[in-house]
C-alpha cells in the first residue's frame, strides 16, 4: 500500500488540513440507512481519494462482502463463516436466506417469545408472581453490547422491571448487583457462547447460589442461559442443582461470534425490558445497513469508505490512535462497545497463515460522552504533542428541549472546527491585545487534527442497530484491508490460559515458571 500510494502521502501531509478540507467541501459526505459521515476535514485530496479507493477494490473489498452474505468461509481459524448479519434479516428475505443463515435467524424467535411471556406475566417466578428484577451476567461481547442498548434505551425501558448488570470477577461486582433485589422476584440470564468462561461462570454459581438459598428447587427456574454449548450448560446446572426444574435455555449460533452476538439472545434482558416492537426496530435498522453495504458500490459504500480511512490514517498517515466522541447521552457507552468490537477484531499482526501482517494494523480506539470529555481530555486532543484523528457522533432524540440540544451540536462543531483549524499567535493576539507574550504562546492551537462528523436525525431503536451494523462492517472490512481475520482473539485466548496456571500459585499448591510473577504472587496472596 505505501508504495502504490507513497506519491499521494507525501503530497498532503505537506498541504494544511485546513486548505484540503476547503478543496472537497461538498464532495466527501457519505450516507446510508438515516447516518450520514462527513469526511471533508481529512489528509486527502480528490487524487489521493481516488487512489485510496482504487487500492481498496484491489485489495478485495467487493469480494469480502460477497463472501460475507453468501455464507463464505470468512472465519478461517474456526473455518466458519461469520453470520451475525442473518439474525437482523428481513423475514420475507425469501430464497437469498437458505440454509444455514435462515436457522441463525430462527434462533431469536425463542428468546423474543420468552420475553413476551416474561412481560405479559405468561412466565413468572417459581411462585407464580411476576419477576420484577433481571441481573445480566456475562463479559466481554456477552455484556457489552447489551450493555448498550439497555443503557440507550434506558428512558424507554419497562419500568416493571429492574435491570442490571455483572461482569467483573471481582466479588464485589456481583454483590452489588444484586444487593436489595429479592430473589424469588428476580430471573438471572447468564451468558456465555463457550459456557467456560470464567469470569461467567464464576458470578453464575454465586448468583445460584444466592437463588438457591431463598428457594431451593425452584432456583433453576429462575435462570435462563444462553449459549452455543447446551450440553455443557445442562451438566453445569444439573451438578449445582436441589432437584426441581431446568433452567430456560437458549441458543446463540456457533456462527455468531461473541463480540458481534448482541442481535441474539445475547441480548435477552433487553428484550425483555425494551420490548418486541423496539427489538424489531433495533434489527430493521442494521438489516437497513447491511442491504447498503451489500449493494452500494465502493464509492458510495459507507462502511467501506470507514474502513478505507481506518487505514488510510493508520497504515500510511501513521496515527496511532482514533478518539470516538459521542455527542449523545444515549451512546456514552459506544466507546466502551467499540473498543472491544475494533481492537479485539483487529488488533493483530499476523495473518491467518501466519505470515506478518503487512502494513501497521488496528488504531487504539477509545473516547467518551461530549460534552463532559471537553472538560477532560480535550485539552490534550488540541494542544498536545500527538495528534489524534477524531470522531464526532451527533444522534439527538426527536423533541427534548431545543436550547440543550442547539448547545451540544453548536460544541461538536466548534470542537471539530478548533481541532482542524487551530489558532495562529496572530489571532490570539488580534483577538486578546495585550496578552504577555508567554500566555499568548500558550493560547496557540496547532490544528491539523482530523476529524469525522457521523450524525443522524431524529435517534431512535433503529439508528441504534444501523450504526452498530456500520461499525461492524467497517471493522471486518477493514481487517480485510489489513490481511487479518476479524473473527478469531488468540491474545484473548493466550491470557485465559495463563490465569488458569496461576491460580495455583495463589493457593500456594505450585510455584510460578517466571521469577517476577512468582515474587508477585507470593507478595499478593498473602493480602487473601
């Protein structure tokens, strides 16, 4: 890629971002199921564009999505394909869904119809009266996604019923999660597709047993999992069970990787606390982002576009890092969801046959709620020594007080317009005469600092799943980009197996290979 693109590189790293953006306002605006991204204030030009563009369908873009809704094998560590798209399909998708993807999709009718029946009072606890409390228990993509959405929705919610969430194993997570809930009022959902996850398993069995304590045998029927191992999720709660009933089980699709699971019954708590009808808005809009992505041209591909960027700013600008800015209350939590989603997925330097990735990889993602990180973080983002590639989401709700909402667009604007731009000594002293030299100095803004603008109209359930959907494509494409799988975690998968050896070390019954963890370990245990 450097070479093929060496030329144009140089040439707009030497232009300010300020006179580039200028040449292509108008020009570099995308949209796609209600977003619309603005990439106006980015190093390129209209030749520079066009290469990176050309680059990419050599590369395989086209090809990657083909393969992608056909089912293709675009997880060759698991050989598997990745099927996450199939559980937001629209239901008269017809013949074009067969197979394979049409179970995937079938998997959601049974958690959706509990949840139905857990809101209507067809379900209820173990003595007949409704649930009132639900406690989530997973980690990972088992609790980040769903995380969000409740978290997003959290205005809408049911109020019949109190959701949390646990995922930590520090102890005290749990505890705090179900500290004043009653359990005989209360359904615990745990999920995990492996059902080895540690963490999982660990806040699961003490929240059993918190069941268990109020009700005996009715402990299993105030549980429902969910999972891509049954069996295993049978064995374990037929070992801690007193009798009684099993616990609700569903299914999460082998093809269905845990960081792109929250379509699924991965999701069960919001779906009951949210409701069929706002689930189904929530899928109706990525199915909207996955028919653009599938059948726009490159050009005019969002997702492709994103992801072109992601290593247009990483692999040859050399920015190490992109900074999510979500200028919405209701998407506090997407930096959160997108660093998992990105840096699990692409944070690699091999390729699937092992040979090295060839161009610097995955940037570290990371951001907040504006306008909250202004009064934080920002003073670095515009006058710190390393420029950071900025990300401005503007999704406000339809009503809601227009002076609060004028205010916070008008501060993403001026954020992204100060970050681009900066401020020259001459305008600090034009605009503040008789400032001493020193503080003049100091008021400077280098600028320079690119930045996107993604926003919509009018936030709701199905914006929500569409730029999740975006986001999700972007990453595999730009994986793609990158020569890397986006469906398998062996660094993830690595320090689960180290932890495993260690606790014995905790417990004083073996001793550590490494002299330093070892000296760690005997210095930590005794604080046990």
């Amino acid at each position: 890629m450097i070479d093929a693109l060496r030329d144009h590189i140089d040439r707009v790293k030497a232009q300010p971002l300020k006179a580039l953006a200028r040449a292509r306002l108008g020009q570099a605006a995308f949209s796609a199921a209600g977003w619309t991204a603005d990439l106006t204030r980015h190093r390129l030009d209209g030749r520079a564009d066009e290469a990176l563009v050309s680059w990419g369908g050599a590369q395989g873009i086209p090809g990657a999505i083909r393969a992608l809704f056909d089912g293709g094998t675009v997880n060759p560590s698991e050989n598997r394909p990745a099927l996450h798209w199939a559980l937001r399909a629209p239901t008269d998708a017809g013949p074009a869904l067969s197979g394979d993807p049409a179970a995937v999709r079938a998997s959601l009718d049974a958690p959706i119809a509990f949840a139905a029946a857990i809101r209507d009072g067809t379900v209820t606890a173990s003595d007949g009266a409704p649930f009132s409390a639900i406690v989530h228990i997973g980690i990972g993509g088992s609790d980040f996604g769903p995380r969000l959405i409740a978290d997003a929705f959290q205005a809408e919610a049911s109020t019949a019923f109190e959701l949390r969430f646990a995922a930590n194993l520090d102890p005290l997570d749990l505890d705090l999660a179900l500290r004043g809930l009653d359990p005989a009022r209360t359904l615990v959902i745990g999920v995990s597709k492996s059902f080895g996850t540690e963490e999982t398993l660990y806040n699961l069995g003490r929240a059993r047993a918190w069941l268990s304590g109020s009700l005996g045998e009715g402990a299993n029927h105030h549980l429902a999992l969910v999972t891509a191992n049954p069996e295993r999720a049978r064995a374990w709660a037929e070992t801690g069970a007193e009798g009684g009933s099993a616990p609700h089980l569903f299914d999460m699709p082998l093809s269905v990787g845990g960081r792109f699971s929250l379509w699924s019954a991965a999701s069960l708590a919001c779906f009951i606390t949210l409701g069929e009808e706002a689930i189904r808005r929530f899928l109706a809009g990525a199915a909207d982002m996955d028919a653009h992505v599938r059948t726009a041209p490159m050009d005019d591909n969002l997702a492709a576009r994103l992801a072109l960027l992601d290593v247009w700013n990483t692999s040859a600008l050399g920015f190490p890092m992109r900074v999510v800015l979500a200028y919405a209350r209701r998407l506090r939590f997407l930096p959160t969801y997108l660093q998992q989603l990105e840096m699990e997925s692409n944070g690699k330097s091999a390729r699937p046959d092992g040979t090295p990735a060839p161009l610097p990889t995955a940037p570290a993602v990371w951001g907040g709620e504006g306008s909250i990180g202004q009064h934080s973080y920002h003073q670095w983002l515009h006058q710190g020594t390393q420029p950071v590639p900025a990300e401005f989401i503007i999704a406000l709700d339809r009503g809601g007080d227009p002076e609060g909402k004028r205010a916070l667009m008008a501060h993403a604007l001026a954020q992204a317009e100060v970050l681009a731009n900066g401020r020259s000594l001459d305008e600090v002293r034009s605009e503040e005469p008789g400032l001493p030299d020193a503080v003049a100095r100091q008021k400077v803004h280098a600028g320079g600092r690119p930045s996107t603008i993604l926003s919509c109209d009018a936030f709701d359930a199905a914006k929500l799943g569409a730029l999740i959907a975006l986001y999700e494509h972007r990453t595999y494409l730009a994986g793609v980009l990158w020569g890397l799988n986006s469906f398998d975690q062996w660094g993830v998968e690595r320090g689960k197996t180290m932890a495993a050896r260690l606790q014995p070390v905790l417990t004083g019954t073996s001793e550590a290979e490494d002299p330093i963890t070892a000296a760690l370990a005997d210095r930590l245990r005794k604080g046990l």
